[in-house]
C-alpha cells in the first residue's frame, strides 16, 4: 500500500488502460479527512494485496482528479481494467473499504 500522496499524477488515458484491479486514492498529505482514513485502509488493503494502490495528490487545477469529478478528500475510485465500479468519500470504516476491494476482485 502507498503510503504518500505523489504529486505526479498520471495521465487519464493510462488510468483508463490500466488492466486488472486498482485503487485510485486521491487527497493531500497535510490532509486531516485524509489521514483518519488511513489506518481503516491499511486494515482493509491487508487482505487484498493484488490490488495496485495509486495515491495522488490532489489540488485546484489538478487535471486528473478533475477528470474523475472529485471534490472532497480523501476520494477512493475502485477501477477495474480502467472502468469505475465503486467510489468511497472520506471512508472512516474498514468494512465498507472492504468490500469496495471485493468488488473490483469479483469482477474479473
């Protein structure tokens, strides 16, 4: 699991094209919303270690959280093979993480 927000956001497109499961975690470092989510995330991701973690830095301007319609911090986008299936907003409960993961794994 990716632990810092990295200012270097991919582009859409490769986002889009990425195949097989993934969060896109979007949020600040300095980000209190965003770091009460951490710990339930961590919890959750222990059991789905398959999934690629993608954690960018979010921000005015910011083209790819745009792309994607975010607005509050920390937005969770589960993808798989590029498509949206769930989307968590400020998530404080490992359960609900949980099964935003099981989702995209089922949907192989």
């Amino acid at each position: 699991m990716e632990t810092i927000y990295q200012a270097d956001a991919p582009e859409r497109a490769e986002i889009d094209t990425l195949a097989g499961a993934v969060l896109l975690e979007f949020g600040a470092n300095w980000c209190g919303h965003c770091r009460a989510t951490q710990a339930p995330l961590a919890e959750a991701y222990a059991g789905h270690g398959g999934v690629r973690h993608i954690k960018v830095e979010d921000g005015p301007g910011r083209a790819l959280g745009r792309s994607f319609r975010v607005k509050l911090w920390p937005t969770l986008i589960f993808l798989r093979d590029g498509v949206e299936l769930a989307r968590l907003v400020r998530p404080l409960e490992a359960a609900q993480i949980d099964a935003a993961f099981s989702r995209i794994e089922a949907a192989a």
